[in-house]
C-alpha cells in the first residue's frame, strides 16, 4: 500500500472511531447523568453515567487529581506516540494487525480526549452482566482497545504482510 494512502486511511479511521467515542460519550451524559440505571435484556446490558478518575477499572483514582490527571494523559500520549511510531516504521504488517492496532489507537485518542476536556476523568457508561457476574464499567473506546488487543495477537501469527 503507499505510503500516502496508507497514512489518509488511518487518519480517516482514526477520526471515525474517535467521533464514534465521543458522540456515545455526549449521548450517555446527555441521557444517563441525572438518571438511574437502564437495564436491557433481562439485566444482561446495563447503562449508567459516572466519570473514571483512575486508568483501567478505577486503578489510581485514588492519587491526587493533579498526579492522576498527569498520570493518565501522559501515558495516553505515549501509547498513542509508540503505536505512530509502529505504523511508521512498520514496513511489513498483515492487514489484520494493522486493523488491531488501529483500534487500539483510536480507543487510546477517544480516552485521551476525555482525559483533556474533562478535568482528567473518562466517562464510562455501559456495564455487561449475568445475576452477581458483571464487568466493570467502560466505554466505546475501551470496547476499541480489547477488539484492538485481541485482534493483534490473534494476527501475530500471520505472516502475509499488508504491502
């Protein structure tokens, strides 16, 4: 793929999956912030507003909101700075891989955005369960980074390169 059309690609799929991020983001504070929690599919889907001050499942929250809030969009920026410099570099990369990392990378700019513009804090809105069993909360952005995650070593075994 060239050079140029590899990068409008990205940058375009980066810009879809963050405004994807955002929009569910403003839909859920507009929707659930002043609401109890909605249920759907017998409990098995649950929508609730709250805003994470912590990284994955709240870790850190407790740090003053100054560290945490430097903490969080400091290592935001640096995975999203180390997955530009893969793409860059990265002259042989199956297509699958490239899709994984891609998700990861607009999951990690749909947080980091939040990050900036909400004094720190991610907004999580969606909970997965069955009777007692049930996930934490998160987000679309965070759906992105696990798809991105599981889909990139699920293509480490590749070996056809996306060039």
């Amino acid at each position: 793929m060239k050079p140029l059309l590899k990068r409008t690609l990205l940058a375009l799929s980066l810009l879809s999956l963050i405004a994807c991020d955002q929009v569910a983001k403003t839909i859920a504070r507009d929707n659930l912030a002043l609401s109890p929690p909605v249920s759907y599919l017998d409990g098995l889907v649950r929508l609730m507003y709250t805003e994470n001050p912590g990284s994955f499942l709240g870790l850190g929250a407790q740090l003053p909101e100054t560290v945490r809030t430097l903490l969080g969009v400091l290592t935001g920026a640096a995975v999203i700075v180390g997955l530009l410099l893969l793409f860059k570099y990265s002259t042989q990369m199956h297509r699958i891989k490239l899709l994984g990392f891609t998700l990861l990378l607009g999951g990690a700019c749909g947080n980091l955005v939040d990050r900036v513009t909400n004094e720190g804090r991610v907004i999580d809105f969606m909970v997965l369960g069955v009777g007692e069993i049930h996930t934490g909360v998160f987000n679309i952005a965070d759906v992105f980074i696990l798809a991105g995650v599981i889909i990139a070593v699920f293509a480490s075994g590749k070996r056809q390169p996306s060039n």
